[in-house]
C-alpha cells in the first residue's frame, strides 16, 4: 500500500518572491504573527462560546456551515442537500461522504483562498501533515473525527487556542442576549465576546412581514410601535440594551448605500402605509434609506460603530432558497455608488470623529473611485477590509494599493474575518497578515517607509486599529 504525500506549509507563503523584500516582509510578519486575534465581524454562534460543545463530524465544522465552500462544491453539480446544508437529521454516513465529496473536487479548490484556510487548519490546527484529495480524504476524515471527539478539540477549547482576544457574533434586535451574559460572566474563559445589532429586516418596510416584525420590536423594547416616532424609540431602547450587554456596532446590509432623509412628516406618512402593506416599492426604498439615516443619527448619541456592506444580490438562485434557505451561497455582488448614497449621512454626521462608519464593499472599483477619497477627507469614515468574494490575497494587495494612496493606513478598518466557520478564523488572520507585511515591505524596500515606521504599521493593522475603529 502506497504512502499518502506528505505536505508542510511553506514558513514564506504570500511574502514577496524577491528576496530582499522577502526578508523584509518576513521581519514584519514575524513581529505579529503570535499577537491575539481581534475579529469585530462573524457569524459563529453565541451557543459555542457559552459550554463546550463537540463537533458531531468534521463535515459540520469544515463543509456544511461555510457557503465558501458548499457554493464551490454546486458549481461541480454537488447537491447542497448532500452536504449537509439545512438538512435534519443528516447520519455519520451522509456526513462522510459529503467529506468525500469535498475530497473528489479537491481540484476546484486550486487557487481559491478556500483551499488555502482549509490547508492551514488540517496543518496548524490538527497537526495532519497528509496531502488532501480525493485518495486521502477518508482517511483524513477518520482522523479528524477521532481527534473532535477528544477534550482537546471542544469549540470553547478551540477558540482559546487560536488566541482569540474579541470576537463579535451576529444577533437579531430582538435577542434577550443571555447567552452572552453568561459568557461575560464566565470569568475562566478569558475572551471577551460581544453581540452585534445586526435591525437588516427591520428596516426593510416592503417585506410581507414588515408590520409583525415592527411589533415584535416594540413588544420586546416596552413601546407602542404604531407610529413611526415609537419605531425610533424601540430602537433606541433595543440599541442601548445591547451596549449594556457588550455590543460595540451596528451592521446593516441592504440593496444599497443609499441614506436619504425624508422629512418627518413624509417618513411618518410612509410608515403609516407600510404598516398597512400599502407602501409602493419605491417609497419602500425611500423609507429604508431614512431608517438607515436613523441608525446614524442614534449612533451619535449611543456611540455604536456603524458598518454597512450594501450591493448584494440575495439568494440569487430562486430554486435554491426555496430548497435550502439563505445564506447558502448564492449571493452576487453588484455595482454600488457610495458617493451619492452615502452623502446624506456624511454630510450630516461624517465630520464627528467620535462617530465611526466603516463601508465595506465587494465592488471594488469603489475602493479607489469613492471609499478611499471619501475616507481621506472625513474624520468618521473607515474603509472595511475586503470580504467575502474579495477576501483572497491579489484583492487584499489590491485594497491596500487603492485605499491607502488616498487615505492611509489609519483609514483602514482592521481586518475581519466574516465567517461560519470556525477553524477558518486563524487561518484567515494569518493570511492578512502575511499580506499587510508584504504590502508595508514594498514601501520599506522603495525606501518610502523606514523598517522601524513598518513595524508600527502592521502592528497598528493587526491590534491598534481594529481596537480603534470598534472602540474597544
């Protein structure tokens, strides 16, 4: 029987290929590769962090949450249902084989930052050296789920591990947050974990369930949302609630960047008929750009970090979402004009240092054309890192070049990680920072930085930064 091939992880990935700038880099990345990892930005769930809980397979924690990979494995005619995705009662059998399925499109994988996270957490997280494909993948898979069932591999365990200082979850207006409360209660954990008011579908008016959604606000925040000027009340009551239990932002993603006020008559004319379902699509949209205004303006007395990523095509494949639910994979970017939507918020609170908007993108044209001029002259805006589709190291270097020519490095948001997967994480930090030494060493190495001044910048990325930006 053959030996499978062994793999090691190259100490030099993503540095420079010169070698004097390669040595530069890797000075830099050395100087912050061990530091504690600060993640404003995921998804991972509160459940997690509030016992030690086991994964019940390696596919649950590699495949099945996370829609980087479930979306690469349908472009190969896998069925989502086959890998576990909003599947009940999916067996230990089905889970193998979907991990096999992940082992024979291995090739699809080639060049895509998925495989690069994957690679990195089989060799730094699980110590399995053994290449993966479509040969090894059983045998992989045997051993992972061996290793998940130890004390070693829990998921509160497994967060210590990867030196996680601040994570941020994602959580509905209306949660009571108790899971939170007893994490923070937890003083054995060590790693201060926050909630984010993520209001998205209540400030949608045009959605069907708009008017029980509303209600189902003012129930929780103790307030008569019939009117509009008691919906802004819940709110503000909703997002002191959740600074008093930890949160630091707000994060808001709608079809566009738009933040136009409405006066207040016409808004509360508006939200009059969308409680009655008789609001016009366009006027819907109208509304929306007002709630988002409102988000702004209770942020400068609350003092949330505000961050929005607009443009996307949600659950784009019909057929899909039905079967599958969403966030699935199926989502597209689309174009974005920060200029003209954002002017409204800007002009009115962009001034206010205290007050922190972070836009993130995935149409990276705005990176040069909008988001770095409007951050180089506005105190209150920060450009967020690249994700999603965009988070991959030649769009990283690419950000870099864009924003900072224009804005510099104490515009930038920080890096976040945005993900369901929980191994992904370290991974993911790695690699961003590997590429903002990269990037800093090609301004040492021309000589427009000293080493010294280098150093401060990718320690300020990885640490100063993001702590700035989300206050904490």
């Amino acid at each position: 029987m053959t030996q499978p091939v062994q793999f090691d992880l190259n100490p030099d990935r993503l540095l420079p290929p010169e070698q004097p700038t390669r040595d530069i880099a890797r000075t830099l990345y050395e100087s912050v590769k061990d530091l504690p990892i600060i993640s404003p930005h995921g998804h991972v769930p509160i459940s997690w962090f509030a016992e030690e809980q086991h994964f019940s397979d390696p596919t649950s924690l590699f495949i099945t949450p996370d829609h980087y990979v479930t979306r690469v494995l349908h472009t190969q005619g896998v069925n989502l249902a086959d890998l576990g995705v909003n599947q009940k009662n999916f067996t230990p059998e089905q889970a193998r084989n979907a991990f096999l399925l992940f082992g024979k499109h291995w090739n699809a994988f080639a060049g895509t930052p998925m495989r690069y996270w994957f690679e990195d957490a089989l060799y730094n997280v699980f110590g399995i050296t053994k290449k993966f494909g479509p040969d090894t993948a059983g045998e992989i898979y045997d051993e992972l789920n061996a290793l998940l069932a130890t004390d070693d591999f829990t998921t509160r365990k497994l967060v210590k591990k990867f030196n996680i200082s601040f994570i941020s979850t994602t959580d509905d207006p209306v949660d009571d947050l108790h899971l939170h409360d007893q994490v923070a209660a937890d003083t054995a954990f060590g790693v201060r974990v926050a909630p984010c008011f993520r209001p998205d579908k209540y400030l949608e008016p045009g959605r069907v369930d708009w008017p029980e959604l509303v209600a189902a606000l003012g129930k929780v925040a103790g307030v008569d949302t019939s009117t509009y000027d008691g919906y802004v009340e819940a709110m503000r009551r909703r997002r002191l609630y959740f600074k008093e239990h930890g949160a630091v932002a707000s994060d808001h993603s709608h079809a566009d960047a738009g933040t136009a006020r409405l006066t207040d008559a016409e808004a509360r004319e508006l939200y009059t008929q969308a409680l009655k379902g008789s609001i016009s699509t366009t006027d819907a949209t109208r509304l929306r750009r007002h709630f988002v205004n409102d988000q702004a303006r209770l942020a400068q007395t609350d003092g949330l970090t505000m961050t929005i990523h607009p443009a996307v095509y949600r659950n784009y494949d019909y057929r899909n979402f039905v079967a599958f639910g969403p966030d699935t994979g199926a989502d597209i970017p689309d174009k974005v004009d920060f200029a003209a939507g954002l002017r409204p918020l800007l002009n009115e609170y962009g001034n206010n240092p205290d007050f922190h908007f972070v836009a993130f993108t995935m149409d990276e044209t705005e990176y040069s054309r909008s988001l770095g001029p409007l951050a180089g002259f506005y105190p209150a805006l920060y450009v967020g890192a690249p994700w999603w589709f965009i988070d991959a190291p030649e769009p990283i270097l690419r950000y870099f070049q864009a924003v900072v020519t224009a804005a510099g490095f104490t515009k930038l948001s920080g890096f976040i990680d945005d993900t369901r997967a929980l191994c992904s994480i370290p991974a993911r930090h790695d690699m961003n920072r590997r590429l903002t030494s990269r990037f800093v060493a090609s301004l040492v190495a021309d000589h427009r930085l000293s080493l010294e001044e280098g150093l401060a910048i990718v320690h300020d990325a990885v640490e100063t930064q993001p702590s700035k930006v989300f206050k904490l």
